[in-house]
C-alpha cells in the first residue's frame, strides 16, 4: 500500500497553508474530502498524518479563495 508521503508532498502542503507556496489542486485530497463526507466511518480509521495533511491541504484551499475573492 503506498504512503501519504508517496502521493502527496506533505511539507508542501504545509507551506502552501501558510502561504508561502501557492495552491495547487490535489484530486487526491478532493477524494479524501467527499470520502469524509459520504463516508464518514471509513475517513475515520485513515492515520492522523492523512487527516492532518488534508487540514494543510484545506487551509490553502481557503486562502486561495479568499485571495481570489479580493
């Protein structure tokens, strides 16, 4: 089974949330965020580094929005 670290480059996520890189859509992490929404049990049991590198992921995500809404 492959890694988190594998599939998406966590320390980038990390920057782009603190606004020092900008966003980048991931399909992977857009997967994880309807997996947590249509299958709440199933998101549940995936490791805290996946959950917290879906949190950088959305905190990009805001801030590109919120940029682009200005």
């Amino acid at each position: 089974m492959a890694r988190l670290e594998e599939i998406v480059d966590v320390s980038r996520l990390e920057r782009a949330a603190d606004g020092a890189l900008p966003f980048e859509s991931n399909l992977f992490m857009e997967r994880l965020i309807e997996l947590r929404a249509t299958r709440p049990k199933s998101f549940a049991t995936l490791s805290p580094a996946v959950k917290l590198a879906l949190g950088h992921y959305e905190a990009s995500k805001r801030r590109a929005q919120a940029i682009n809404e200005e």
